[in-house]
C-alpha cells in the first residue's frame, strides 16, 4: 500500500504538468490541476493509513 501511495503522489503531479502544455483555457487548467490535486490527496490519505498502527498491534488495548 506504500508504494501505491507514493505513485499516486508522483502521477497527480506529473499529469497535471504533462497535460498543462495542453489545455487551452483557464477553466481547462484549473479543472485538471484540481484532479491533480485530488489524486495527489488521495495518496497522501493512503501513505498516512499505512504509517498508522493497526489495532490488532501489541501494547494497545490487548490485555484481557
């Protein structure tokens, strides 16, 4: 889950570069940079859940 968390965070960027040459309008560019963003995001969201500590983990509520 690492490792498609970081490619998300380097394809949001690397679309929205590629595609800037592109696009022609404005609203063009804004709608596809706010995708980019939104990709990028997504990725974000998934490296910090795989950094987390599950909570089936050793030491945190365990004991019975």
């Amino acid at each position: 889950m690492k490792l498609a968390a970081l490619l998300l965070l380097i394809s949001g960027w690397a679309i929205v570069v590629a595609a800037l040459p592109l696009l022609r309008g404005l609203t063009q560019e804004a709608v596809f940079a706010l995708a980019g963003m939104g990709v990028e995001i997504l990725g974000l969201v998934l490296l910090v859940r795989a950094h987390l500590p599950s909570h089936g983990e050793e030491g945190e509520g365990t004991e019975r």
